[in-house]
C-alpha cells in the first residue's frame, strides 16, 4: 500500500493570533500542500510545479521555522505523510536527503526523476 505523498505549495508564517507568540516557544511556519495524485502510474507520481485549480483540497502544517530551512523546503517538493508526520515533531526526516528518495518533477526540459535533495538543488539554481 502506497502511502500518501503530498505536494508543497507555499512557506508561510504561522498564525499566534492575537496573543502572538508564547515566550519560549520556537518560531513556527506554516506548510501549505495539497495531495499529490498518487494512483499507480507513474505519470500520476509527476508534480507539476505550475498553479493548479484551486478547487485543488489543500492541507496546512506547522513545523518549526528552524527545521524548515535546514530542510531546504522549497515550493513544488513532494513530501511523504511519514515524512510531514516527522516534521511536525519537530524532526528531520530520516531519509530526507537519501538519493533513493525520488520522485517525478516537471522541469523546463521535461519530466525528470530527482531525489529532494536534487530537486531543491535544481530549484536553488533555476531562481539564478
């Protein structure tokens, strides 16, 4: 059973409200994603960094700030829910940058099979 792999849209601040942040607590932001299809072809395994609808159903969690940028998030990673379930604990992930971890991503040249950490790399040099 293939387990639930999701698509990173967009780092935001996260919200204290009012009250703002409770003192000593750690920074937190906020990861907005939206499921990546995950049937069993591989063209469903393709995250396509573009916009999409926005009927698209979005998913919201909060991870610490610090964990985020050692992580390299950038928008357009695929995150597995084992993965999502140990960042908000406050963890790295355990094979976050193993090149075994791979996933489909569309680039400028086509659809090309990258590890997180290459397509973050990839992502890094496209913004130059």
């Amino acid at each position: 059973m293939k387990m639930d792999e999701y698509r990173l849209l967009d780092i935001k601040e996260a919200d204290y409200g009012c009250e703002e942040r409770p003192e000593g607590t750690p920074l937190m932001c906020l990861l907005v994603l939206e499921k990546n299809d995950a049937n069993n072809s591989e063209q469903s395994n393709i995250a396509v960094v573009s916009e999409k609808q926005e009927s698209a159903e979005k998913l919201y969690a909060e991870i610490p700030d610090v964990l985020a940028t050692e992580l390299g998030l950038v928008n357009g990673v695929i995150i597995s829910e084992e993965e999502l379930s140990e960042m908000k604990a406050g963890r790295k992930p355990s094979n976050w940058d193993s090149i075994s971890n791979r996933h489909y991503y569309q680039t400028k040249i086509g659809t090309v099979c990258m590890s997180n950490k290459e397509f973050m790399e990839y992502s890094a040099q496209s913004m130059n």
